[in-house]
C-alpha cells in the first residue's frame, strides 16, 4: 500500500495542475519591420550621442536642449543664413566667424531632429533618410576636424622647430663673440685669419657638437664673417685685440 501510495505521488508531481508550463521559444530572427525599427533606433541613440560629446568638446557652455529647442525653429526654414545658425548658440567661441564645423554640426542636428520627428508621426523610410545624412555629416564633421587638428599639429612642430632654430643660431653668435675676446697671445691676426681661426679651432667646433648645431646653418663661415665685420660690439672688440703693427 506503501508504494502504491508513492507511486500515486509520483504521478501527481509529474502531471500536477499547478506545475508551470514550458516557455514558448522566443524567434530568433525578429520579423523586417522590428529590425528596421530597432535599427532605427540604434541610428538616433548613436547620433544622438555623438552629437552630445561634439557639443561639449567644441562648446561646453552650451546645453543640449537649449540647442534643440533653438535649431528645431528652421527644420521647416528652405533658406538658413549664417546669422540663423550663430543665433542658435548662446556663447561665443575662440573659432573661425564661419565655422564649418559649426556648420557641419548645425545641419546634422537637422537632420537628427527632422528623424526624430519622423518617428513620432510613423514615417519610417523619412526617417531613415534624414539620419543618413545626419550620419554622413558627422562623418564630414569628423574628417575636417581631423584636418584642423593635422594642420595645427604641423604649424606647431614647424614654430617649435624654428624657436630651436633660432635659439641655437644665437647660442653660436654669443660663442663667436665669447671666442672673439680670447685671442692668441700675440692677438688676432687680419680679419680672414681671425675668422678662420676661429672657425677652424676645437672649442668652437666642440660647441657646436655639444649643442647639436652642425647642420643649422648652412654656409658657418660666411656666418661668422658676417658676425665680425658687421656687428659693431665684435668690431671694436677685434679692434682692440688685433696684433700691434710695427
């Protein structure tokens, strides 16, 4: 009676009423129109962020919404003039009058709001369009920044470059003209001797390795000749220093 009893269990527990039925498997490829909808989606979240971070790396001081709410008065507007668009931020900026990134990122908010609004009123293939182009603008965007950012880069290595350039040029001149007040014991000889002693000795040379200044000027003597017949502060000095005639 026992088992019978426990088989009856058994029983019970396998076909109970109570017992919560199997979830039904969910589809693993959703139907076209969910995809295209939830592709849309990922397209406006992804824009939408993009378009965030450009705003607070270009201009910090304004705020998103505020942006919006005054781009969204020309989405309708045929011709935009650059006073419309410079009336929709608030602060000014360190940049160009006519910036084209302002511009860029200017019509891609169109185009994001225009998308936005086409998904409010059920237009799907709308709004497909205007935030491809508001993708491609920011694309746009991108790639002129990058330029900007090149071409910067390149005129500040250039300016760094020619500082040291410079720096180094009035290192030699102060040597030539520390060089200039030790002369031979006797004293310097005529001009063309003293520039190439000068020229030709192992301190000056020495100085020249030890500030890496070898190849900053291409013709050094014709430098250096130029340092003593037409700086007036060398010319006394090798005046005064010049061997005595008898």
């Amino acid at each position: 009676m026992k088992d019978n009893k426990t088989l009856t269990e058994l029983l019970n527990s396998l076909y109970s009423k109570n017992k919560p039925l199997k979830k039904k498997s969910k589809n693993l490829l959703p139907h076209p129109i969910e995809a295209k909808e939830e592709k849309l989606n990922n397209l406006l979240n992804h824009t939408h962020l993009i378009l965030r971070a450009t705003l607070k790396k270009n201009w910090p001081k304004e705020l998103n919404s505020h942006i919006d709410q005054s781009i969204s008065r020309f989405l309708e507007t045929p011709k935009i003039t650059w006073k419309d668009i410079l009336s929709c931020w608030t602060n000014t900026y360190d940049e160009e009058k006519r910036s084209k990134i302002k511009l860029y990122f200017f019509y891609a908010k169109v185009y994001y709001l225009s998308a936005k609004l086409q998904v409010e009123q059920n237009n799907t293939e709308k709004a497909f369009i205007y935030i491809s182009h508001a993708s491609y603008l920011l694309g746009f965007l991108d790639g002129y920044k990058n330029h900007i950012d090149e071409e910067k880069f390149r005129r500040e290595r250039a300016t760094e470059g020619g500082n040291r350039k410079e720096s180094k040029i009035s290192k030699i001149r102060d040597h030539f003209s520390l060089l200039l007040k030790n002369p031979p014991k006797n004293g310097w000889g005529t001009e063309s001797e003293t520039i190439e002693a000068i020229y030709t000795s192992m301190k000056f040379q020495s100085y020249l390795s030890e500030i890496q200044a070898q190849e900053t000027i291409k013709d050094l003597k014709n430098f250096i000749t130029e340092e003593l017949i037409h700086n007036t502060c060398n010319q006394e000095t090798y005046k005064a220093l010049r061997k005595k005639r008898r």
